[in-house]
C-alpha cells in the first residue's frame, strides 16, 4: 500500500478493517450457534434425536393361566393375530388405491368403510386396523394383502398377540371377569389379581431404519420378563356348571329379572360355585349389558329371612338369655310390639329353642332377640361375620 495514493490507501485499510470485523461477527455466531447445539441444547436435541430413530418396546409375557379345584381351565392365554398400518406409508405408495382398500379390508373385517379409510389417509406414521382377529379373517386380510401387493411391514403388518381366552365360555363369568385389549383385568379376579396374572413387564429399546422398521432391540432375549403366575380357585366347574344351569331355569320359570346363588363347604367354607344371573360370554364381553356382567352374589344386598334365626337362637344360647330346653311363649301366633305385629304361620303357645327353628317361628325368634337387647343381638351378628367384608379377592363388595 505504500506505493498507493495516502487517500487510496486509507480506503483499503477501511475496507480491510470492515472485512476482517465482518469475519469475526461471523466467527463468534458460529462459535456461538456451535456452544448452543453441542452444550447448552444437547439433552434436547440429543432426545429429539433419540425419538425418530428409536422406539420404546413393550413385552409382556404370559398371562398366568386361572385353574378351577381340579386343575381344569377357565381363563387361558392364546396367540391371536392382530392388523396394523402406517398410512404414511401407504400414501407413499404407487398405483395403490387406498379407499378400495379400505372397501375390502372393511367387509372382510366387519368395520365401517368410511371409518375404516378415515384411519388409513390419516397420514399418521402408526393405527390399529384390528385386534384379534378371527382365523377366518386373518386368512382373508393375508389374501387381500397379496392381491394388493403389500407385504408385511411394507405399510401394513399382521402382528401376533396374547388374547385372553375362556374356553367355557359363560361358566363362572362374573367370577373371572375379563382381560381389556391392552392386556389389563377390567373385571373379577382378572382385575382383582391383575399384577399376580401379568408378571413382570420390560420396557427395551429398539432401533428404527429410515423407512420406520424395527431392525435391532438392544437386551433382547426370548425369556424377557417372568410369566404370569398360575391361580387355582376353589370352584368346582362341575358344581358351578349345575348351579348357573339351575339359576337360569329358576329366573325364567318365574320371571325373575335376576338371581345370585353361592355354594360353600360348610366344613371348610370354601366357594365351590358362585352364579349370577343373567350372565355373558368374557369372550365378547362388549356385546354385553352393564347389567348382565354384574356380579350380583357380590355387589347386591338381600333380605336373609328366616336363615337369621339360626344365628339369633345360636347367640341366645351362647349368652345365657335362654336355655336349651326351656319353653318360650310364642303367643298362639300373634305377638305385638308397639305399633308392629308378629305373625307365625304356624300359631303356638309354647315352644323350645330348637321347636323354635324347626317350626320357623318369628315370634320365638324375637322374644330371643328381645332378651338379648339391640347391642347384645348387633355384637352376636358381628361375631358370626355379618357386617364385615368376606376378604374374597372380588371387586365391588
């Protein structure tokens, strides 16, 4: 610059300055803009990474199988074969016409057609078609599928699943209750016992390719997670078989809107068959009423009757307010307590406490009741288990 003009050579010296002024602003964002994505953003960044090439796996293994007193089976665990899309994918795809799709897969499937291609243009990356399918629709879907030029994992899969399944069908419904799509009890013993039943679940990560497929889970081992643990109940499917059959027959010829009954060993009290009426079928329990699914030996009150007296005559004698032969005034069948009036449908005089049962007497029973007082009578009922939870492993007691 020496041999420049003094005004020249200013200029040059300006316009390098600017430069070289120009050069560091640039360098200190870039340093900057590198800080930021390399220390201050990276967990974000690095997670939102994570979120397009991986995917969170879960493996659920076996649900424990449920056994009546003779080991037979009520509610067992059978592979079902399951339909899912990417209707991202299929919208990629040449020469294939996705509402015609949806027009076979809906009638074959048994789905509505409109909501069916709603699903499938949704653009979406993941969609359940349908869960559990039959063998007859599985084999119809794999025929569409091969006439559609799809294979599986190219924008359609046909996946396996645990299905829960109760081969009796009816047979102690509202004992066993049942198993949502998700694996879960919602219902009986499947959701008072769902954590025993499930086992462990684990959770592994996989990688996904650019096109979504799963092309490696790291941990993976055939033996993940520990099955389910087995249940034998006290129920005897032979016994629980007479006593629904029975129970039906009974609500019919009579007309009743609904019936419970419950057997027990009266040595052990073991339940060997618990029925409610009316019943459903677990295996397609969302055809079902409300009302039908109901375990009514659980969750409704009754009136006892005159099977009370037992227990009144029992904590009379046990108390010391009457004794075993002693005669009690039964009033010639009509006996009054202030405003009420007791009856006996068979009027005597004077009976013992065991005439007392064996005629059924109301009167004997609440002349008992009366030497006992309301406390002495209340703490009787509460010592033979009336008032408090049976501890059965049932929801909606």
């Amino acid at each position: 610059m020496r041999n420049l003009e003094p005004r020249r050579s200013r200029w040059m010296r300006v316009r390098l300055g600017i430069l070289v002024a120009l050069l560091g602003i640039g360098f200190t964002r870039l340093v900057g803009a590198a800080w930021d994505l390399q220390v201050r953003r990276s967990t974000v960044l690095r997670e939102e990474a994570e979120k397009q090439y991986t995917r969170q796996m879960e493996f659920s293994p076996r649900r424990g199988t449920i056994y009546d007193r003779h080991h037979n089976p009520l509610a067992v665990s059978v592979v079902s074969p399951s339909l899912s899309a990417n209707p991202r994918r299929l919208a990629s795809m040449r020469n294939l016409d996705v509402r015609g799709l949806s027009a076979r897969l809906a009638t074959a499937l048994s789905l509505p057609e409109a909501e069916l291609h709603e699903r499938l243009s949704s653009g979406r990356g993941f969609v359940w078609v349908k869960r559990h399918m039959t063998p007859q629709e599985h084999t119809a879907v794999q025929q569409i599928l091969r006439e559609a030029h799809i294979r599986n994992r190219d924008g359609m899969e046909i996946v396996e699943e645990s299905r829960r399944w109760y081969p009796n069908r009816e047979l102690a419904a509202h004992v066993l209750g049942f198993v949502g799509a998700d694996g879960h009890g919602l219902e009986g013993l499947e959701r008072a016992l769902d954590d025993e039943l499930r086992g462990s679940v684990v959770n592994v990560q996989g990688l996904r390719d650019a096109r979504g497929n799963l092309v490696f889970a790291e941990g993976l081992t055939p033996a993940m997670g520990q099955a389910g643990d087995d249940v034998v109940l006290t129920l005897d499917a032979t016994i629980q078989h007479i006593v629904e059959r029975e129970l039906a027959l009974t609500c019919q010829v009579f007309e009743a809107r609904g019936g419970s009954v419950i057997v027990t060993d009266p040595n052990t009290g073991e339940v060997l068959a618990m029925a409610s009426y009316p019943t459903y079928n677990p295996n397609e329990f969302g055809a079902s009423d409300v009302e039908a699914r109901r375990n009514r030996a659980i969750a409704d009150r009754f009136e006892p009757g005159s099977t009370l007296k037992v227990f009144s005559v029992g904590a009379g004698l046990d108390a010391g307010v009457v004794r075993p032969g002693q005669e009690i005034n039964c009033y010639g069948g009509t006996f009054t307590i202030g405003d009420l009036t007791i009856h006996d449908s068979h009027p005597e005089q004077l009976l013992t406490p065991m005439l007392v049962l064996s005629r059924s007497s109301n009167i004997g029973a609440a002349q008992i009741g009366l030497a006992l007082g309301a406390e002495g009578l209340e703490r009787a009922y509460r010592r033979f288990g009336f008032g408090e939870r049976t501890g059965l492993p049932l929801p909606g007691e």
